[in-house]
C-alpha cells in the first residue's frame, strides 16, 4: 500500500485501511512481578476482549 500511495481500498462492502506503526509505552510485567509481586498484583486486572477480525495481506512477491 505504501509502495502506491494507498491509504484505503473498499469494494463489495470491504474495507481495507492502512494503519500506520507507532510507538507506544508497555511495561515489563514478567519483570514487575519478579521483583515487586504485590504492586504487581494490586494493579492487575482482568478485561474482557471482545471478538474481531484479522485481515492479513502479505506484501506481493513475498512467500508465505
């Protein structure tokens, strides 16, 4: 997509859109609950993820 220039492709009600790569701040939890298992655990918490779709379009040429 980048190679074109193409941000978003949409046909018979498919849309497929670029997301750009970013930076983003996590924190070592295998590490925190070695060294600091109470603050670990005090902090935790247990979401619910609800179900989505994966869509993955290997660049062309590239062997899968």
């Amino acid at each position: 997509m980048d190679k074109h220039g193409v941000e978003k492709v949409q046909s018979g009600g498919l849309t497929i859109t670029k997301v750009d790569g970013y930076f983003r701040t996590n924190i070592d939890t295998k590490l925190l609950k070695e060294e600091e298992l109470e603050i670990a655990q005090k902090y935790s918490k247990i979401v619910e993820v609800a179900p989505s779709i994966r869509l993955k379009i290997d660049e062309m040429g590239t062997p899968t």
